[in-house]
C-alpha cells in the first residue's frame, strides 16, 4: 500500500511541473454568492461586485523541481520491498 501512496504523489507531482511549465499565472476566483442589492431610487436590481481573485505567479524553478522531486518520490517507491504472500 505504502508503495502505491508514493507512486501516487510522485506521479502528482511530475503532472504538476509539467502544468506549471504551461502557465505563466493562475488566476483563482472565489465563489460567491450573488446578493441583489437593490437600488432605492429605481427599484431595479444593481450589479453585483465581481468576486475576489488570488493571483499565483510560479516562479521558473518550480517546474523543475516539482518534476525533479515527483521522480526522486517515484524511484524511491519502486525501491520499497514489496511483501509477498506465501
């Protein structure tokens, strides 16, 4: 089991510098419900504000690593003695 934990992380985060070698930024926005907000003066509903946004800017060495220690994890997995039933 611990062997196929470890594998799965490894390969996670191989996955995961190879998608930050694609991107320049990642833009997350935020889930929000919509409040009508209505304006007294027309009785019509306003706008609602946008919703709040987190920028990620990966810096360069970040794929690299993430895809160097994603095959470190993976090789160290292959390495862990597998128990045999007998």
């Amino acid at each position: 089991m611990w062997r196929a934990i470890f594998l799965a992380i490894g390969i996670y985060l191989c996955i995961l510098g190879v998608e930050c070698l694609g991107v320049k930024q990642i833009i997350l926005k935020k889930r929000q419900k919509a409040p009508v907000a209505v304006d007294d003066s027309t009785l019509l509903p306003s706008e609602p504000a946008p919703p709040p946004q987190i920028n990620i800017v990966p810096p360069d060495y970040a794929p690299w690593s993430l895809m160097a220690t994603g095959s470190v994890v993976m090789i160290y997995s292959f390495s862990l003695p597998s128990r045999l039933k007998k």
